[in-house]
C-alpha cells in the first residue's frame, strides 16, 4: 500500500507537441552545465540545437545507420546506439544526466500515455533529472488536464 515516505521522483516532465515547440524548449531547460541525454535524435539536427547551449550532450538513436551519418554530419556531437528502454546501456555512457530529450515516434499517441510515465519515471528513478522533455502531443494534453490536489 502506498504511503507519504516512499520515494517521491521530482523530475519536472515537459510535453511538447511537434519538433518546433519540442526545439524551442530547448531555450528555457537547457543550459551550460547540464548534462543532457537525447532519446531518438535521427540525423542530430535537434541535437546540434542541444550542443550549441550545452556540451555535455550524448545524442541517441536506436538505429545504427542513423547514428553513423549523425557522427559524419556532426562530427563534434557524441553519438551512441541506444534502445530507450535498455537502461542498462544509458548507465554505461558513466554520465549523471540531470536532462533529457525524447522524441520517440511510437510514444505519441494515447495508447502509449502509459509508457512514456513508466519511461519518465525509470529515467528520473536513476538519474537526478531536473528536467524531462517528450514530443509527444498526448503528454502535452494530458497535462493540461491535470491540477495537483493540494487539499
């Protein structure tokens, strides 16, 4: 049974809905220090948007082949392999990520509302995030509808 002395994550989960608001978030939960890792990052284009405000990025893409041209565009930006949901491997890149950024194309739709908070919560459970960032529309109007109960 659940009670107040369990282990609260306090990860802020950002949802954006479509690559232009998921870049402009970009501007507000991204600075210097941050330690940033990039969940679904294709051909880097938004991961160099990362870079430009925080070096300490490891862009990730579950395909090998689009991670190879990520590296030959970008040259500058780490680039590693990574299935989102094998923890394990994000543990070997020895980095205390306190931001993320995932754009998953399968966790969009509502169906998957569930999977993205298991995702969220797994990430924020192992790596002391501040800040989570999903392009995902579902997310987005989720929160919309959601007020905390203070009572």
């Amino acid at each position: 049974m659940a009670n107040e002395n369990q282990y609260k994550l306090k990860s802020l989960l950002v949802g954006t809905r479509g690559v232009a608001e998921y870049r402009a978030s970009i501007e507000k939960y991204i600075f210097k220090n941050d330690k940033v890792l990039e969940i679904g990052c294709e051909w880097g284009t938004t991961s160099e948007l990362i870079y430009k405000k925080c070096p300490k990025l490891i862009a990730t893409d579950i395909s090998l082949k689009c991670i190879e041209r990520a590296r030959k565009m970008r040259p500058t930006i780490r680039f590693e392999v990574l299935d989102v949901f094998d923890i394990r491997k994000a543990l070997s890149f020895k980095q205390e990520f306190n931001k993320m950024y995932i754009d998953v194309s399968g966790l969009s739709g509502y169906r998957s509302l569930l999977d993205v908070i298991a995702l969220t919560d797994m990430y924020a459970s192992v790596f002391p995030m501040e800040a989570i960032v999903v392009k995902s529309g579902a997310v987005k109007n989720f929160a919309k509808r959601c007020v905390a109960w203070e009572g």
